[in-house]
C-alpha cells in the first residue's frame, strides 16, 4: 500500500492545493469531499460543509476525545449533521478564483431527520445542466437516504439552487440508503451503483425513479467491499475511478475507529474489469474522501477531503497515473 | 495563494509523521481559522511527539481552537485536562482552564485552577507560539470575576478599577470585565486620562493648568470642573457615589488643588479606603436616603457649592439622590449628572433629570458623554450665574448625539 500518494504525484511534477472556504461562512469547522468538473474553460469543485470537526486520535491514540478515538464533534447544542454546499471556481494555478455558498432556500422543506442536507454531491453537468448529486436523508422520519439531483446556476452574482429531484432506487424501494452512486460522465444520468460486481444504473428525473441497466456477475476477490467514490471517467478507451474501501473496528475501550483507503479502478467499455492500483492513501490520513476525478489537458484532477476537516485539489500527470495504476 | 500555507503544507507531504511541522501547518491553517484543519495536524502533532512540551502546547492549541469556534466546551475541557498533565509544573493549562471554567459560570473551578496556577515559578522555557496566556496578570484577571460569586459586590468593583490601572490588557480581557460589570449591573466605561503632554490639545485652558501632570476622573469631570471654573482653587464639592478614592475618582485631583468637601459611598471598605488614602472625608451612607442639607452644613459652604457629582447605581438610585438636594438653601457652579442613558434608555431618568435642573436654573452644557461614542452615561451642568458668558461659550457642546469625551476635552485638527 502506499501511504502518501501527493508526495509521489508531487515529484513527478504535480500539484496539490488546499481548498478554503472563508470561515465567516463555516465558523471553521469541517470542509470535505470535494468535487471537481471541468465545465467548458471552466475548473469548478463542490465543497462540502459539515457543522462538525473531525476527531480522529490515530496512531497510538494516546490522545482520545472524552468520547473514543473518532468523533464527530458538532456544537454541543446542536447535535444535527448539517451539511451545506459551496460551489467554488478555480484558476489554472487551482487557486480560488471565487467561492459561493449554494442557495437552496426556495427548495428547502422542514428536515424530519437529522441528518440535514444533500452530502457528498458529485459535480458533473449533462443536458446541458450542472448538478450536484449526492445523498439526502432529511425527507423521512427515519433517515433514508436517497440520491438527489440538485440543479444549479450562477445567478444574481451567486449560486442558487433551480430543480431538486429524489431518485428513487432501483430494484429494492424499501433500501435504506442510497449514496455515493458514481456519475458517468460521458453516459448521461447513468451511474455505478455498485463496483465489484459492477452495477450500473441509470435515473429518470421525469418518473423519479432508476433501473439497472448492466449488472455484472464478474466478483474480484478483495479484501473489502469497493466502495464508490469520484466519477467515472472515459480514458483512453476505458473508463476509470476512484473507489474507497473502508475497514471498521472497536478498539480496547469497545470504541468505534475506521481506516479508509482509495483505490484507482479501470474497467472497459463493456465494463469488465481490466485493473485495480494498489490501495493507497493520498496523505497518511485514516480517513480520506474523494469525490472528484477529471481530465484536464495532459492531467487528472482529483479533489478529496481529508478527516472531513481539510479539502484538497490534485494535479497528477497522467502517465504518472497509468503508471502508478499498473505498478 | 496562500504561499506561507502552502509552503507549510508541502513540508508537511514530505514528512507527514514530523509532529513538528503538522504543529505548523496547524498554525497555519488556525491563522486563516480554519479550526477543524488546525485540529487534525494539532492532534497528529500530539499523538506523533515524544516531546512533552510540544505534545503540551498542542493539546493548548486545540482547545484553543474549539474555544475560537464557541459551543464545544467538553472538549476544550477535553484537551486541557489532557495537556496539563504533561506540564504540570507550567502556568498557561491552568490558566485557560480557568478561563474556560469561568465562562461556563463553574467560579469554584476556575478559582482552583487560578489559585494551582498562580502559585507557579514562571517556567524557564518559553512555547512556540502565543497560547492566550496573559502572563502579567492572568491569574489576576481570574480572580477578579470569581471574586464576585464567591465574595459577593462590595469589593469587586474596587478590585476592576484598581486591576484596570495597572495593567494594559487585551481586548479579550476588557470585553470580558465590560461584559461581566455590566451583567452584575456595576456600570463600567473605559476610562481616559488626560496627561500634561496634552496641555497644548485641551479644548479650553485655565488658570494653574500647567501645574497638572494627570488627572484621575473616569472621563475628565475633574478637568470639566476646572475648565468651568478657570482652575479655581480651595472650592468645595459634595460627592454623591464617590468610588475608589484616587482610581476614576472625580475629587481627588480637586483635593490636591485645595478643595474640601464631603462624599458619601454604600460601599464601606471603599469609604474607609477613601478615609485611610485622602485627606477629605467620606461617610457611608445611602444616597438615597441621605440628608444633603446636614451634609453642606459639616462643609464650609454658606449657600454656594462649587462642584456637585451625582453618581450612583443604578440610574434611578442617582435621580433619587438628586431629587433629595437641596437646591432651595444650595446652588451649585458645576454638576456632573449620571444617567446611565445607554443601559436605561425607557426609563426616563435623562429627561427627568435634564427637565429638574433646568427648571432650577442651570444649563446643560455637555450632553450625553461617553468614552466609547455608543454610551450615553453622564450629562454636564453649570449654574450661569458662576460663569462667564465667554467661557460658557467656550465650554458648552450641545449636539443631538452621544459626545466622545476626547471628541469634547481636546481640539484635534
């Protein structure tokens, strides 16, 4: 496994920037799970808000919070997981060029749960509209979750939420939680549902529902369970993402404490699967997120969140990359 | 681009298990507050180091950085409790421990953990970086507010006048001795003084000015009252509410310059400090219940009062207190009305007030004085029968909004 990604991506000529959204929209707690897309000239990334800061005591955990090793640690009067979303645009340097809280207000409705907000949204645009897609759970009164198309635009000198569709899911109406369904870019309003075997699905925002449409039988013997991650991008006539494996435990003290890990994957364009990199992490972080993968030019851009309290952008030359998928 | 953030963090990529340098890039994400990035390399920096005292300093840190994000007070309790033990023997965990217990009202706690601190040797080495531990007078500082829930009113507010003399402090600490004042309703202003070097600014001279090096009023009334009175010597005044002897005190530098008269104080040890420090006297009494006419008469005064200072708590006390002079056997030359305007804005005390003494004859001549220009506390008066119409010109200043009393007692270009 490699434990540090950016520095190797670093020595063979790429870049890495933090993403910062002002704190005086924040009050400086978490900013995770971006997600980049390249819309014409344009580099834009969703950033994800969350009201909490990440405790993580990794390591050793000499230093635990008074809960465990892991917290999630909101205000301690609010005990809801608030997340709102910032649309951000870069320059070619992936400095932020301007950075605008999403408006969702025309949208929102009373939330019955407490999780509040549409998490982890995927930034992509098709039929000539950008959305964010990503998980909401605050409709129900018991928290599922559903995948949720957000349709945004600049307007009046900010950004504002225009449509919301809840897309049921396919096969199985009483699942509990949808999420990190990951876009297709060059397949309009189809997605990998599940990676390893790989599912493809594909929504429809006029009936609010989804079908498979591809399920393969192909299982790859791992460790763990793939998980989705950024998009799913065309390269080089094969399609390639990030997935995340995650490994939950309870530590001495019956605890809970987690380790993500991030994998490229590459499939064909009949989906089958062609290559799986070594498990990686991009900074030595236990836990890290990544939402995003695009092409741009020569490289890819890879945004991802780390502890759920820093956001990043990634520029890796691609032959770095093929290189780095094929060791 | 953020180049000192950036630079930091790459440091960081190529050593990420150094807990130094994710100390610094924890600086740096703090300094652009970015709190929950701040943690994450705080935390690493702490679970990485074998140095006790950076694991201390970091553990100070994250609590530093909850405490700046507000609402998450378990765990800067959380980090404190874990970083003292690593330097038991320093006096900055301490501090802030108090301080956290002390804004969460557990006085009894913060007074512990003041008192553990307080009695520590100033350590030998020095943290990396400025944890918020005002080392002059931090633990005071403490002490101060849990002085008051444990020891209640009468002493606190000598302890803040006499603590704010001798310390410059930072804005933190200010507002949070307005705040706390004003909350246990001891109204509080922050004072300014008038030294010679300002001789050449002040908006009115008078006659033995030069011989001034400072003043000692809250907010010029001492100067208000010789410039009135072109630098009279030897007059007489009538204290109502008179404080600290020396610290915001209205009559001290008068008693320098010759002055008799007679004060009155509920607070018993100010007035017996008072006794102990001036040569005037000070009596407790209610102000108001007090008997004014029986007071004049232990002075020199026949029928005319030189100074006249209403100044109690609250603003209603002060109006009762002026309701029971004796303007019919007394005039006064110079009259410094508190009303508190800006904490008692419905209650009418300002119009009550400005309405009884000029019905009786005296004008208003400095309205609505403040040392923050958003207070309104004190109104000033004089009887124009004792002044000039020259210098009553020169000295009045009636606008339709609060006065900056710097505005009011130099000429600024």
């Amino acid at each position: 496994m490699e434990i540090n990604l950016v520095k190797r991506v670093l020595d063979s000529g790429g870049m890495i920037r933090p993403l910062i959204v002002p704190s005086e929209q924040t009050d400086g707690s978490g900013i995770c799970n971006p997600s980049v897309f390249i819309d014409g000239e344009d580099i834009l990334v969703n950033i994800r808000h969350v009201n909490y800061d990440m405790y993580h005591s990794e390591f050793n955990q000499k230093y635990p919070s008074w809960y465990g090793p892991l917290i999630y640690l909101h205000r301690e009067d609010d005990v809801c997981l608030r997340t709102q979303n910032f649309l951000a645009k870069l320059t070619p340097e992936l400095d932020i060029e301007r950075v605008d809280r999403i408006d969702t207000s025309d949208l929102d409705v009373e939330p019955i749960w407490n999780f509040i907000g549409l998490e982890d949204g995927r930034l992509f645009r098709w039929d000539d509209k950008l959305y964010i897609c990503g998980v909401r759970r605050d409709t129900t009164d018991n928290g599922q979750g559903r995948m949720e198309f957000s349709e945004i635009e600049y307007v009046d000198g900010g950004v504002k939420e225009i449509s919301r569709h809840r897309i049921e899911a396919p096969n199985n109406p009483d699942s509990y939680c949808e999420k990190n369904w990951m876009p297709i870019l060059d397949k309009p309003f189809h997605f990998i549902k599940w990676t390893n075997p790989i599912e493809v699905v594909r929504a429809d925002l006029e009936t609010l529902s989804s079908e498979t449409v591809y399920k393969s039988e192909d299982y790859q013997p791992a460790q763990r369970d793939f998980r989705g991650n950024s998009h799913v991008i065309n390269y080089k006539g094969n399609y390639i993402a990030l997935i995340h494996e995650v490994d939950f435990w309870y530590n001495e003290n019956e605890r809970k404490d987690s380790q993500y890990y991030n994998r490229f994957i590459v499939w064909d364009k009949e989906w089958n699967f062609v290559r799986a990199s070594q498990r990686f992490k991009f900074m030595d972080n236990y836990i890290e997120f990544s939402c995003g993968l695009a092409k741009h030019g020569d490289d890819f851009l890879i945004s991802f969140g780390a502890q759920d309290n820093t956001a990043y952008i990634l520029k890796a030359n691609q032959e770095f990359i093929e290189s780095f998928i094929y060791e | 681009m953020n180049k000192s953030l950036q630079k930091h963090l790459e440091n960081y990529i190529y050593d990420t298990r150094n807990p130094e340098v994710n100390f610094y890039l924890g600086v740096e994400f703090e300094k652009i507050r970015q709190y929950a990035s701040s943690l994450t390399h705080y935390l690493k920096c702490a679970e990485l180091s074998d140095d006790q005292l950076l694991q201390y300093e970091a553990q100070l840190r994250i609590a530093t950085v909850f405490n700046k994000q507000g609402g998450r007070v378990k765990s800067e309790l959380n980090a404190l409790h874990q970083a003292i033990p690593l330097a038991p023997d320093r006096p900055e965990g301490y501090y802030l421990i108090a301080d956290c217990q002390r804004r969460r009202a557990f006085f009894t706690e913060a007074l512990m953990y003041t008192r553990l601190g307080k009695q520590l040797p100033e350590p030998v080495t020095t943290l990396r970086t400025d944890v918020g531990f005002p080392k002059e007078y931090g633990f005071e500082f403490e002490e101060i507010l849990t002085h008051y829930h444990r020891n209640g009113f009468n002493t606190t507010r000598s302890k803040v006048v006499e603590f704010l003399h001798k310390y410059s402090i930072t804005d933190y600490h200010r507002d949070v001795l307005v705040k706390f004042m004003n909350e246990i309703k001891l109204n509080y202003y922050p004072a300014t003084y008038y030294t010679k070097s300002k001789i050449d600014k002040l908006r009115v001279g008078f006659e033995g000015v030069e011989g001034i090096e400072k003043n000692y009023a809250q907010a010029y009334q001492d100067m208000f009252v010789l410039m009135s009175l072109n630098g009279q010597k030897d007059g007489i005044y009538l204290e109502i509410g008179s404080g600290d002897p020396t610290y915001n005190n209205n009559t001290k530098l008068l008693e320098e310059l010759g002055w008799t008269g007679i004060s009155i104080d509920l607070n018993a040890e100010l007035v017996n400090k008072f006794n102990l420090e001036r040569s005037n006297r000070a009596l407790v009494q209610d102000a108001t219940t007090a008997d004014y006419g029986t007071l004049l008469q232990s002075t020199d005064a026949i029928d005319v009062v030189d100074y006249l200072q209403v100044d109690c708590e609250p603003a209603y006390n002060t109006y009762q207190a002026l309701l029971r002079i004796p303007f019919t056997k007394y005039q006064f030359k110079v009259i410094t009305f508190e009303h508190d305007h800006y904490t008692d804005m419905n209650s009418g005390i300002r119009r009550a007030s400005r309405e009884l003494l000029s019905k009786l004859g005296y004008k208003l001549v400095v309205n609505d004085i403040s040392t923050d220009r958003n207070r309104s506390f004190e109104d000033w008066w004089v009887h124009p029968d004792y002044i000039s119409e020259e210098r009553l010109k020169q000295i009045t200043s009636i606008t339709d909004d609060v006065q900056l009393v710097d505005d009011y007692m130099y000429r600024y270009l």
